[in-house]
C-alpha cells in the first residue's frame, strides 16, 4: 500500500488525522453562540502560544491566506501621515514593499539580494535621518531561500529608536522564537496552515491592544480593516463571515501543538528533521544554497544535483510519495526548497533520503 504523500513545500502542510477529522464537524452558523465560543477559544490559544504576547496582544482572526493577514496588518497600522521603511531580502519582503504602496502610504526600502541578509546597518542609518519614519517592516522567516532573518537585532535597532516593528511571521509563527517587548513589536502577522499543522483559509494578525485606543485605523480596505474585527471579535463574532469548518480544523490543530509541549517543542522537532535532511544530503554531495547556520528549522533550500533539472527530480520524488518546492525567481533552476512542517516524522524524512540515494545511483 501505496503511504500517503508528504507535503515539502512551505505549506499547506500534511495534517494528522486529528485535524482531518476535525473539519467533518456538524454545520454551524457563524452568528450562533457555539462558533462565538469557538472563534474565542482559538484567539485565546493563539496569544498563548508564546506567553510573553498573552497580556498585551489579540489574536484577530480573518479568513484569507497569509497575505491577507500580512496586507491587513500593513493597511490597518501603518498611519497615513506615517512612514514605512520595508526590509527585503526575498520575494515576501518586496510584496509587503507593493502592498504599502498599493495602499498609497509613504515608504523607503532598504534592500538586499535575495541570497544576502538584511542591510541592518543601513536601516539604521535610514531611521536615523529620518524622523517621519513610523514603522519598520520585515519578514521573520524569507522563505524564498529559507533565511531566518535577525530580527532581533532588527528589534534592539527599533526599540532604541522608538519605532514600531511589524513582521511577517507566516512561516515561523508557532515554530521559530519571537521577542515582542524587546523588538518594540506591535504586530506580527500569520496563518494557520504552516508551523500551526492546521488548514489554509484562516490566518491571523497578532496585534498589541494598546494601538487600538492610542489612534485611529489607517486603513484603506473595508475587509482588511482591523479594527471592526477586533471590535466584534471580544463577543466572539467577525464582520463577515468566517471559514467555519477551518476554524474547527485550527482549535484542533492548537490543542494537539498544546499536548506536543507548545512551541519550543515543535521547535526541537522540526531542528531535528531539518538537520537529519541536511546531513543526509550533504552525504549524498547536495550542498544547502545559503551557509547551514542562516537557515530557520522550518524550511532549506539546496542546489540542484549536477545533471537534473528541478522537473526531473521533482516527478521523480512526486512518484516516490513527496512533493518538494522550486526556487523563485533567478533561483527557479538552480535550487529546490524543503519544508519540514507539518505531520512529518524522522521515518518519513528516512524513505525522503533512500530516495536521493536512488536518484543519486542514477546519474
């Protein structure tokens, strides 16, 4: 019998079955007090993923993909007499940069190519000389190439120049380690369908409550606003309607992460497998793209095998039961990327690696 096929890429990712079935729940109206009681439980969990956030931060709930949490955050916080300064080194940094210019807000970009770390010296610099800047913008962890970015280092930069951080942690959130008070953070963005081991259609924005009484909304969006969310999610109800039977998928997925030991636990587990595939490889003389210690646990990019093409090996594994992810980019044929989130275990990360072996006996 044929194992089920294991999701590489960076989400959405292989589910357990706990969190399979948890979606086969009864029909529920969303105005009905039993999904107000649900949607609350779920943003209470959230905020508690990491202690230091469960005094100070709500966890506002949307239905949308990442981006949508990540475009809501930018159009909602970032002032329209204030000023952005976006940090990119992958392609999800340069969205942000396109999202605070599509909502028509001021904005200078500091800028690094996509194999290089963030330019922190001259974000400083920039902040420095200019007083108008309100916000700094960065991605925690750039998937492009698997980069965790220094974001604490970003975060002692901003709270020593009193400026706000926001950060796109989509596909760190609930894996990775993230600083709140020390990095001035007042929002970070994610979803529930990457390091959480839940399913695509729900994501959320991590914000402090303070902002809400301190200044009005900024945004140019009616869905993406949200202050209307926060404002009706204290009751348990959203201004439009949610992803019902996802959300039954996401409370299940945070109590399994909650029975697992929270997320330092499924921060050992996935530096275990990661090191596993990146040992392994490396044996089979298939080098990571970026140096070993620039990686998050989450996601790692290689460099092809001499003499394959990213199709080839990646029909070749999609028929072994795995299904890895292209580069972006300059990088669409020279890198591949795997993931290592999800319901993965060390024996499937074992048949992954027996099946580089056979490619590598090939050629």
């Amino acid at each position: 019998m044929m194992n089920q096929t294991i999701l590489l890429n960076p989400g959405p990712v292989t589910l357990t079955e706990r969190v399979r079935q948890a979606m086969q729940r009864e029909d529920l109206c969303h105005r009905e007090p039993e999904f107000a009681e649900l949607a609350l439980n779920i943003k209470a969990r959230l905020a508690k993923i990491y202690p230091e956030a469960a005094k100070d931060y709500e966890a506002i709930l949307l239905t949308g993909s990442g981006t949508c949490a990540v475009e809501a955050m930018l159009s909602t916080l970032v002032p329209q007499d204030g000023k952005a300064l976006v940090v990119t080194n992958g392609v999800y940094g340069e969205r942000m940069a396109k999202m605070v210019t599509a909502h028509g807000k001021p904005l200078e970009v500091v800028t690094s190519q996509w194999h290089e770390p963030m330019n922190l010296t001259e974000v400083e610099n920039r902040i420095t000389r200019d007083a108008a800047i309100t916000h700094v913008i960065a991605v925690h962890h750039e998937t492009t190439t698997g980069r965790l970015n220094d974001v604490a280092k970003l975060g002692q930069i901003c709270k020593h120049q009193n400026v706000a951080l926001l950060l796109d942690c989509v596909s760190s959130f609930g894996a990775e380690a993230i600083e709140f008070d020390a990095c001035n953070l007042e929002a970070c963005a994610a979803t529930a369908n990457k390091c959480l081991h839940g399913v695509p259609g729900i994501s959320f924005v991590l914000v402090k409550r303070s902002v809400f009484d301190s200044r009005p909304s900024a945004a140019a969006s009616v869905y993406l606003d949200l202050y209307p969310y926060y404002k009706e999610q204290q009751q348990g109800y959203s201004p439009f309607t949610p992803a019902v039977h996802v959300s039954y998928a996401l409370h299940e997925a945070l109590i399994e992460l909650e029975e697992l030991g929270g997320q330092i636990a499924r921060y050992r587990h996935y530096h275990t497998l990661s090191q596993k595939i990146k040992q392994g490889l490396k044996q089979l003389g298939i080098e990571t793209f970026l140096d070993e210690q620039d990686y998050s646990v989450v996601l790692t990019s290689f460099n092809l095998p001499a003499n394959t093409t990213y199709e080839q090996l990646h029909q070749f594994l999609k028929k072994n039961g795995f299904v890895i992810y292209a580069g972006q980019g300059g990088f669409k044929r020279s890198i591949f990327r795997i993931a290592n989130m999800g319901n993965i275990q060390s024996d499937d990360i074992e048949r992954l690696l027996n099946c580089f072996h056979q490619l590598n006996q090939r050629s």
